[in-house]
C-alpha cells in the first residue's frame, strides 16, 4: 500500500483514471479535486506505483467513529484480487468505524467489500442507484428563469435547510456533512430578490457529482430544477470536471430531466457501500 504525495504522482493518476472514464468517475473526481487546491482534504492510495491496479480516495486525519457523512471513500481497480489485497492492508481502512465506499459502476467494489466484511464480522448496507453522465453539457439548451429569480450560492448558513430537505439527513453529522460540503465545494441556487432562503439547489460532493438536488414544494414545476441542472453541468465543464450524477431508481421525474437534456444513463447500478450501518445511524439533532 502506498500514500501518493507527490504532485507528479497525482498528476499521473488523474491522467490514467481519465483514461478509464466512466468506471473511474468517483475516484477521479476527488483525484481531480486533489489536483486543483485538495479542498476535501483527500489522500489518493494505491496498491503499487506506477503501475497501479486498485485505488482508494480517502480523507486525511482521523473521522469520528460514527460519522459516516464524512468518512467517504472512493474506490477502483482494474484488477479485483489487487483491490481486495488493499482493502485487507492495515491500515487502508478503519474497520471498526462507520464509512462508505463509492464504487461507482464497478460491481467488484461491492464483493470485495462483502467478502472482507464477512471474515470480520463488519455488517453492511449497499444502496444503488442510476449514474448520468452528460457528453456535452455545451449543447444543452439555454436555462430559462422566472423573472425575480436570480442565482446564487449556498452557504453553511444554509445547513439546517439542507439537512430538513436531504433523505439521509436528520442529525448532527448529516447537518456538520452539509456545512461543510457547501463551504468546499461549488454549489448553486435560485434565489427570489429579496429573500435570502433558496427555493431550489444543487451542491457538489467531493467526488465531483451533482448532489442534493432540491426544490421547495411551493416552487415546483416551474422549471427551475432544469435551470440549474443545465447551469450546474455547465459549470462542472468550465471547471474541466465530468457532468454527471447519482438518481434513484424510483426517481422517475429527475430521470425524465435528465434524458430530456441530453444526459445519458450508464449501463448498470452505481453503488454505496455503508460500512457499520449500525453504528454509522447517530440519534436526531438535539
């Protein structure tokens, strides 16, 4: 197991995951993000250097143990027996933590952690979804906004909005998971002119995928989520990153969106592997 440090070397990585687009897209968005500043304070590990065949993106430094929000990882391999092997190496992992592993459309990811999981007795939850991913978000058709509307930025002000909205959230490191995303990462909303709560917004993660994507009842079909999935696509373009984003399988409306602007959906389910679920569920907010 290695720790790359070295700006060639996350260079170097960023270039060979490019290459293995669109099973590497986690890992290589939080490799890219490493490369552009490391706002999620991330680490990239490999089995072997140069020649890799498993990498996991993790975070840096110590995570409480039931914070599963932000003890993320991301996870590739172009063989499975040597992304096993790094998933067993001591200390890749803290398996008597809370984590997820983003596998992204590789079913190995998944296997392999069932498979270790099993020989330690670690419980875990898979969830999965549909990935969408825009070839071209420069020929998506002009965003439209209601008059009064305009656009704007999330803030960590906007936490408690966030975490009431968000289907995982609910407690304290949901809401802690949320303050800190839209303090590191890009994000937009719609804004009325004078009020200072968005009515709809979509921030992105560390992996570099369009997260969260919500709009206030009272404010729905009106276009504004299509708006800012056409902005938001736009923007991860002029950035250099990758379009694209996680649905829910019985998500039939944002499915819809999504093909109608030209995303198209990957073959096969993307897949978050929660590690612990049981200690990874902390109590409501106080």
């Amino acid at each position: 197991m290695l720790i790359l440090t070295c700006p060639a070397q996350l260079q170097r990585l960023e270039g060979a995951l490019r290459r293995s687009l669109p099973l590497a897209l986690p890992v290589h968005g939080a490799v890219m993000n490493m490369n552009r500043g490391n706002p999620g304070d991330f680490e990239a590990v490999v089995d072997a250097w140069p020649d890799f065949h498993a990498v996991l993106a993790r975070r840096r430094g110590e995570v409480p143990a039931d914070d599963c929000y932000m003890n993320m990882h991301a996870a590739f391999y172009r063989d499975l027996g040597a992304y096993r092997a790094l998933l067993e190496s001591p200390g890749a992992l803290h398996w008597d933590t809370a984590f997820h592993i983003f596998g992204g459309l590789q079913d190995g990811v998944a296997l392999a952690s069932q498979a270790v999981a099993a020989a330690k007795g670690v419980e875990l939850e898979v969830s999965q979804y549909y990935t969408y991913l825009h070839p071209n978000p420069s020929t998506m058709p002009e965003p439209r906004l209601d008059p009064g509307v305009r656009v704007g930025s999330l803030s960590p002000a906007h936490a408690d909005l966030l975490d009431a909205t968000w289907a995982y959230g609910g407690n304290a490191w949901s809401r802690r998971y949320l303050a800190d995303m839209v303090a590191r990462f890009p994000s937009l909303c719609l804004l009325t002119a004078t009020a200072t709560q968005p009515l709809c917004w979509v921030l992105l993660d560390p992996f570099g995928t369009a997260a969260h994507g919500y709009t206030l009842p009272a404010h729905r079909r009106r276009g504004h989520m299509r708006a800012l999935t056409v902005l938001a696509a736009r923007q991860a373009q002029a950035r250099g990153f990758p379009a694209f984003g996680h649905t829910a399988p019985d998500n039939r409306p944002m499915q819809r969106l999504q093909e109608q602007l030209g995303y198209q959906r990957l073959p096969g389910h993307c897949r978050f592997v929660l590690h612990n679920p049981g200690l990874g569920r902390p109590g409501p907010r106080p």
